[in-house]
C-alpha cells in the first residue's frame, strides 16, 4: 500500500507549472525536495493537504528525473528515496545513528549487586579506583523504544529501534503524538533523544471501549496496541489512536555538553520532552535495590505498565570508560520485575454454577509458574468474555497473575492465528453439570443458568456464602462441612444451620464431640451479626459488603427496605437505578421472601442496632477504601468511618473526598489521582477520626 491515495507515473502539467524554475539545476533539485517535504508535512502531520495527489506525483517525478540525469545531486533524504511511486508495502528501514543497545538484566538483589562490583572491577582496572557513583534509577516503560533525530532544532526522523542497529522509519506516525515536540528552542546542530512510546492504560481502555462499540476487534494490551499502531503505514490511522511519549536517554549529540545523565534528563525536560517525574538519584547500591522494589510494588497504581527499572551510572565519562561488552551496556542494568503472564495449554474448559445459577467458565491448565506460583486453574469470567477473546481449549494460551489477583487466561497465545484448523468455540453446556437440568439463557443475559433451584451447587455455593468471612462468619463451617451438611440433607437453606442439633451432628466425619459444641455456639453467636452482615449474607448477586452496609443504614431495617419502590433503592450512595431494579426483583422473588422469614424466625437481626451517626468529625465527607491497611480490615474502618459520621462508597467519583489507600491498591489510586481526590493511608485516617 502506497501512503500517499494514488502513485500515477503520468507527469501532471500542473505540477511542472509548479515547479520552480532554476537556472542552477542543483537549486532547483533542492527546491523541488522543499516543496515535496512541504507537502509531506501538510500530509502526514497535519492532515491537511495543500496540493492534489496528481500534483505530488509529478513534483517527484521531476526530482527524479533530474537525479537520474545528476546522479551526485541524489541525497540520502531526498524524498525520492523514501516515497517511491511504488506501492511502498512496508517500512523504510533505517541506521540509527548509534547503536541502540540493549540491557543486561538483574533478577535479585544480588544480580544487581553483582552488576554493581563488576562495574568496580571495570573501573579499578582502567585505574579508576572507588569512584563516587551516581545512580539514577527510572521506570522502565513496556512500550516500544524510539529514536527521535532533531538537526537544528527540527525533529527530523523517528525510527523504531529493531535490531539496535537498523530500525524502521516511523517517522509519519511519531509526528502524529503531540507529546513530541516537533522542533525545539535553543538546540544543538544535532541531538538524539531516545524514549519509549506507550499507551496510557485509560487511553488503553477507552480505545478498546470505542472499539467494540463500532464492532472492530479490540486490542490485546496497550504495548501491543502502541507497537501496532507506530507501525502503521497510515499516519491517520495512528493519529486516531492516543499514544505517549516518554523520554529517557540522550543519544548522538554535537553543539551539547553534557556531564551527566541527570543533567541529560534535565535538559530534556527543559526542552519539552516529557521525563518521568519520579525518576531517583542514587548513591547507595542498597537505596537502588529499595527503589527498584518499590517501582515493583507500585506497578499496579500507575496508569501505565511498567515491565522493570532501569540503573544507570549518572556520569557519562563513567559510562564511556566503562564501555559495553557486545550488545550490553555496563553501565546500566535493567531490574526486571517477576513476570506476571506465561504461556501455557488449556486442557479445558469447566463450568461452576453459581448461587443464583449464573454459569461461570474457568480454565483448567497444563500447569505453569508464574507470578511466583504454579496455576492450573484460571478464570474466564463469563461465556461473552470466551467469545471475544476466542478462546479455545486444546490450544496454548497467555495466562495472568499479577499480584493477588486470581489468575485469568487473557487471550489465546499469539501462535494460534497460525493454526490451520483450530479446535471448535467452546459453548455452554446444553445441561448443568450438577444436577442435569437444561440450562437456559434469558435474553439480555451475559450468563446460561441452571434454573433449578434445588440445584445442590447452587445451595452450596448460597451456603458458603452464607457463612463466610463478610457473612456470618461461623467458624468451623467450611466449604468441606457445608458440602457434608448438604450431602446428609441436615441442611438445603441458610436458615436450617439454626435449627441443627448436637444428637444430628455427632457421629458425622469431621465432627468430633468437642468441635460439635463449638459449632453449635458458633451459630448460636452469629445471631448477634448486625444487620448489614446479614443482608450481604443473603447472597442477593448485587449487593457486596459496601452496599449491604449501605441499604443498612439508610432503610434502618428489613421491612423498610421490602416495601422500597426501586426509585427509592436507586436513591441510596452507590446504586445507580439498574443495580436498583434487580435488586427490587430479587427481594420480590418468593424463595427470598422466604429465607428472609425463615431467618427471622430463627432470631437473626434485621433491624440496624443504632442509627447512623449524625454528628462526628466527618460528617458529610465520602470515603472510599482500597487495598490492605496495615491494622484495621477494610469492614474495620468502614464502620469507624461511619461511627465518626462519614460515608463509605464502592467506587472513586467527583464526589469522593478521601480515598483511604493500603497495599496493592488497584486502579481506584490512578483514578483518585486523575480526578484529584485526597489520598490518605491509614495513620492519616486515623488522625481524622481522632480531631
Ligand atoms: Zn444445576
């Protein structure tokens, strides 16, 4: 595919009346490749052609004519070379003008250590002996690393980075990314700046959004998207696709004295080019070591990914003795983060029924080690997921661990497309596995269900709910214990653990006679469970912890909230008028009406104990919670937030004041930082609740 619309060869009349007329024909060789770079600008940059296509053909015809006929008036640049009338079917490939190398790598601390004496050793052998070394230490950005050449201030060409040697010209789509300056004040006659390209993970996102809406395929991660789309021969098509730019080394420079890479970074903020903000000066080997692993921990909260961190010696003279070996700087190591996705065979695909009988796909893998662990089950979330992403099983696939996360299979492995014949979509199936009923798929459902109510997996994931952790909390029943209960027929609905006996339980597997006393007192206590324990114990498929403490205080008690029109539920902080609806229809359903009675009898608690504070220091405020604080548990400080008259929400919006941040946040922290809401962790809490 040519870039430019048409490649005829037929020279336009207009075009030779544009053409200059130059006595000297090497001024007019020049002025010719003026106005096709002219052109070229206005083309790809701008997308705002001056001059018909015809036109463009003609003026490169006339170029290249006159070198054909004054071959030594032919330069590298000129246009001729790099848009030929040919269809041009891929890139231009290019020299850069130093190699672009690559970077050893530190897997552990002592990897890293061990970089460092080596660098020592280095150095004492060229006679240098403990020198004072500077370490900067940067993230290290999965994008795509580029090349940007600017000759007197004009951002000339942009390549990728390829084989480090030769790259491939992208010049027209780097154009197209705005945090690339075009040209810069004050410049050096020739300056290289080299950095990655990415995309940010909301831009990510919301590219994937518009996507599938128009019916396009989505993408698979930002640096596949970002890679694409650099490579396009289409500068529109990249144009229409939000890519960053973030600069991390000076290259090739003349008219530029640097000492320093701090000092290059400096320089290159100064002159426009986006430098991350939170890069580190080190002096100390162990402080880079605590920032590498720091960068490690915070992977997760930023809004782009980063594979690593990058160590590198500050001070150039350094950096030229130290030289590299082969393709390896010495001076620099990257500090590579514990890999988070593998590939590996899914041997099938398995189906759990859930409490109200949605049909959840999951994989079951060859084994593999990643993130740490070995997996063999991941999810797949639901069958809608399965369709879009096409997986299929008998074929490898790319699985994800990333933190504490359950591990899920993202995409078949890119190898697959290859296949001839791929193995058949995996559906449904057209029974439950647990109890054989034909499943059924509502319209406008994401999930097949198994409707039937008795199904014994959907009781026992209800009363494994029911007796969790956020739920009742009895301890002493397990998933194990309940699948007994169950099994026996002791138990089919919540309400039957308050009506068991010691004379029904001795004797069981798995309870002893002592065990079967705490047991007992154990459900006996989980009678005291607030109201909002026992509403989220329901099971009900929409309301979480948050919202069930939410519907708590606001309705007071049970028969508030039944007799609440689902105007009324929508009105309560954090559920919008849909979540309002199906919960309205689950409270209507005869089964709950039941349970919720039947529970009652047995002497739970539907009615809030006291009201929700009205006065306290934090009246008014919204807080959000995130992550694993160091003391309290999130339902900890969710209640202390609201005993001091605050208000606690599921999600990050406008209208947060606080988001209280732990460990691992996750994406709230990316998006309180975008819409600047206070962050605070758990000590700042704390303070506010003490004023
Ligand atoms: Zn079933």
């Amino acid at each position: 595919m040519s870039p430019r619309r048409r490649s005829s060869t037929a020279s336009d009349p207009a075009a030779h009346a544009a053409a200059p007329e130059a006595a000297d024909t090497a001024q007019q060789a020049q002025q010719l490749r003026a106005a096709l770079e002219r052109a070229n600008h206005r083309y790809y940059a701008l997308d705002d052609p001056e001059i018909a296509d015809d036109a463009y053909d003609g003026l490169l015809d006339a170029l290249r004519r006159l070198e054909a006929e004054h071959p030594e008036l032919r330069t590298e640049d000129s246009p001729t070379q790099r848009v030929g009338a040919e269809p041009v079917s891929r890139l231009q490939k290019v020299a850069h003008l130093e190699p672009m190398l690559s970077l050893p790598n530190a897997r552990t601390p002592e990897e890293l250590r061990q970089w460092v004496t080596r660098m020592r050793t280095h150095l004492a052998r060229e006679g240098i002996d403990d020198p004072a070394i500077e370490y900067v230490v940067e993230p290290k950005v999965d994008g795509l690393a580029i090349s940007l050449v600017y000759r007197n201030g004009v951002l000339q060409r942009g390549a990728t980075r390829g084989n480090g040697e030769i790259g491939e010209d992208v010049t027209h789509n780097l154009r197209t990314i705005t945090s690339i300056p075009q040209r810069i004040e004050h410049a050096p006659e020739l300056v290289e700046i080299r950095g990655e390209v990415y995309m940010s993970l909301h831009d990510f996102a919301a590219l994937n959004e518009r996507r599938a809406e128009a019916g396009e395929s989505t993408f698979m991660n930002p640096r596949n998207s970002a890679a694409g789309t650099i490579r396009q021969l289409d500068p529109k098509l990249a144009a229409q696709r939000p890519l960053s730019f973030s600069a991390y080394q000076v290259g090739v420079s003349e008219g530029l004295e640097l000492s320093t890479h701090w000092e290059a970074l400096e320089w290159m903020a100064g002159h426009g080019f986006p430098v991350n903000r939170d890069v580190e000066l080190k002096r100390d080997e162990e402080d880079v070591i605590a920032q590498c692993q720091s960068w490690e921990k915070r992977r997760g909260s930023l809004d782009f990914e980063i594979d690593g961190a990058v160590v590198k010696l500050s001070d150039l003279a350094l950096q030229r003795r130290l030289g590299s070996v082969g393709r390896d700087p010495r001076w620099a190591v990257a500090w590579k983060f514990a890999p988070t996705t593998a590939v590996t065979r899914l041997q099938k695909i398995a189906w759990n029924v859930g409490r109200s009988g949605d049909l959840h796909p999951y994989a079951m893998l060859e084994p593999v080690h990643v993130g740490g662990v070995t997996i063999k089950l991941a999810t797949l979330h639901n069958e809608e997921d399965l369709r879009r992403k096409d997986i299929r099983p008998g074929e490898d696939v790319i699985v994800l661990r990333a933190g504490d996360v359950i591990p899920q299979v993202i995409s078949p492995a890119p190898h697959v497309a290859e296949h001839k014949r791929r193995p058949p979509r995996p559906r449904p199936p057209a029974r439950c596995p647990f109890c054989d009923t034909e499943t059924v798929k509502p319209d406008g459902a994401v999930f097949t269900q198994c409707p039937n109510r008795d199904c014994p997996e959907r009781r026992w994931q209800l009363l494994k709910h029911f007796c969790s952790r956020g739920g009742m909390d009895i301890a002493g029943l397990g998933d194990k214990q309940v699948a007994m209960l169950l099994r026996r027929r002791l138990v089919s609905t919540p309400a039957d653990f308050y009506a068991l006996s010691e004379e029904q339980l001795l004797g069981l597997e798995r309870f002893a006679e002592s065990s079967v006393r705490n047991l007992l007192a154990a459900i006996d206590q989980s009678r005291q469970r607030p109201f909002a324990r026992v509403l989220f114990a329901l099971g009900i498929e929409e309301v979480g912890e948050v919202t069930a403490q939410s519907l708590a205080s606001h309705f007071g008690d049970i028969d508030a909230l039944l007799a609440a029109p689902a105007e009324a539920i929508a009105e309560v902080a954090g559920i919008g008028s849909k979540t309002a609806a199906v919960l309205r229809e689950a409270l209507d359903d005869d089964g709950m009406r039941a349970l919720i009675a039947a529970l009652r009898q047995a002497g739970l608690k539907f009615e809030q104990g006291g009201l929700a504070a009205t006065d306290g220091p934090l009246v008014g405020k919204v807080f959000v919670l995130t992550g694993t604080l160091p003391k309290l548990s999130r339902e900890q400080a969710a209640e202390r937030v609201r005993s001091a008259g605050g208000r606690v929400s599921s999600s990050v919006s406008q209208k947060t004041d606080y988001l209280v941040v732990g460990d691992s946040p996750g994406s709230k922290l990316a998006k309180a930082e975008r819409l600047g809401v206070a962050v605070v962790d758990e000590a700042q809490l704390l303070a506010l609740l003490d004023h």
